[in-house]
C-alpha cells in the first residue's frame, strides 16, 4: 500500500515511516522536496541498522507534499493545527477519490497552568472537524494516533501497549487504517464514532502531557482495561 505522510519530516512522520515501511511504500512529504529525501534516506539507514532489515518489504522516499498527495492510497496529515486550512486547500483537488486521509492532529497549547485544548478554551473547532470542513469532497476521513507519543513510535524495537482512538463518518474505510495500527506492535483500535466526536479523542493529548510532567511519567499512553 502506499502510504503518504504530509509533514512527514517531522517527528510523528518519522514514527510512522519507521513502523511502516517494513510492509508498505512510505512517501514523506515535505514543503522542501529535498529535505524530505534526505530526511526519508536518514530513516532507510536507521532500519537498516535495526533487526528490522532483513524483513524491510516496503520502502521510505520523500518527495513535495502535492507529489506525495497525489500518489497515496492513504493520506496522514501530520502537520501543525494552525495549518489545516492552507494545506487542505493545496491538497483537496489532487487526492484521488478514493484515498483515506487520517488526521492525528492535536489542537493544543500551553500557558501558565499547564497544557489545554485549543477548542475548549479558544471556540475553535476539532481537528477532526476542521480537516473534514476544509475536504468537502472527501468522504473517508479518519482521526486517529492522538495519544501516541512520539518518541515511542520512533522506538520500533518495542511495544507501544496502548490503545488509539478512532472517530470516522465512513467505517466502511476503518478496517485499511485498522490494518496498518494492528502492524504497529502492540496498538490497538478503539472506535469512538464519528468524526464529531473527534475531540474526545483530541481532548486527551494535553491532559496526558499535564500527567507526565506532574508526576514525571516517561511517555505515558492510554489504554482501555
Ligand atoms: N509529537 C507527538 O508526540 C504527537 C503525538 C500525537 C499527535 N501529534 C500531532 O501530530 C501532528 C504532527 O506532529 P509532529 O510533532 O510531527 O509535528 P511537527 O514536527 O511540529 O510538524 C510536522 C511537520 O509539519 C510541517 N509544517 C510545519 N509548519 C508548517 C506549515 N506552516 N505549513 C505546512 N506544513 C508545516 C513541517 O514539515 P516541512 O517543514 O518539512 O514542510 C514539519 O516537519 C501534529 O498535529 C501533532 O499535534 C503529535
């Protein structure tokens, strides 16, 4: 499967890639089309130093974020909150119809009590719903990946124990995206609803980033038991 990441040179980007390249053709995406070879080349000689080598099946390339847009059968927007609006416009007459955009976008900041969703405190809206606003034409939106860290993600030699939540309008689509999580070792899907329940899933992001600084927790998840 081809599977693109806008702003894929960016940290969750680079979790992702690293996890998937070793079944699917991962294209990074980048505003700079050179930076996202170089970064994509960084993390092919990353894998090639894992145990993960001798399995690789899949490959990580980088190209411009409408080049990686137009070639994926499934689309991650890993890109800042702020920049949903001018991304979806550069993207939405160039992805296929068929093609499953994934938002793990967290709209989140920090002030002097700690950090807070965005839409709660400022009258924005989800992340979720503002991709699918700014996407009128495509109907297989999917918000997921809120709670992963980053860091555990780009740890391909362990277990992220953990469950991802997923808010979707189409779950005809969900069982593409619940494959590729299910080849993430130790992540699980959990489906809250539609996409207007996305902050739900959002909301977490912050209140898990408070925990671990209060009580300095090392890159704490969240799972259902
Ligand atoms: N980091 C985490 O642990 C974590 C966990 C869960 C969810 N998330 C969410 O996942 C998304 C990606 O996270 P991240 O930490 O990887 O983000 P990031 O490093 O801040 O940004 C990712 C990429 O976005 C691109 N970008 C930056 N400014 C942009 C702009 N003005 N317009 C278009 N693209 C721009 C950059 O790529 P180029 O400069 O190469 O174009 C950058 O490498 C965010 O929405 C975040 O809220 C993050």
């Amino acid at each position: 499967m081809k599977i693109g990441i806008i702003g894929g040179t960016g940290g969750m980007g680079e979790g992702f890639a690293l996890r998937w390249c070793i079944n699917h053709d991962v294209i990074l995406g980048s505003r700079d089309k050179q930076r996202a070879q170089s970064v994509a080349e960084n993390h092919m000689q990353t894998i090639k130093n894992t145990s993960f080598s001798e399995k690789l099946n899949g490959s990580i390339r980088g190209d411009d974020n409408l080049s990686v847009a137009k070639d994926s059968e499934i689309l991650i927007l890993s890109i800042p909150y702020e920049n949903i609006q001018s991304t979806c416009k550069d993207i939405e007459n160039i992805i296929s119809d068929d093609c499953i955009v994934v938002s793990p976008i967290v709209p989140m900041s920090r002030n002097e009590d700690g950090f807070y969703y965005i839409p709660f405190v400022d009258g924005k809206k989800s992340a979720g719903t503002l991709v699918a606003e700014n996407l009128p034409h495509c109907n297989k939106i999917i918000s997921a990946f809120h709670t992963i860290s980053e860091v555990k993600l780009k740890n391909i030699e362990s277990s992220l124990n953990a469950d991802t939540f997923i808010c979707t309008n189409n779950k005809d689509s969900l069982h593409i995206l619940n494959s590729l999580i299910s080849e993430i070792e130790g992540l699980r899907s959990i489906y809250l609803g539609p996409l207007s329940l996305s902050y739900q899933a959002e909301v977490l992001t912050p209140m898990i980033l408070n925990s671990s600084k209060q009580n300095k927790l090392k890159h704490p998840g969240i799972k259902l038991v």
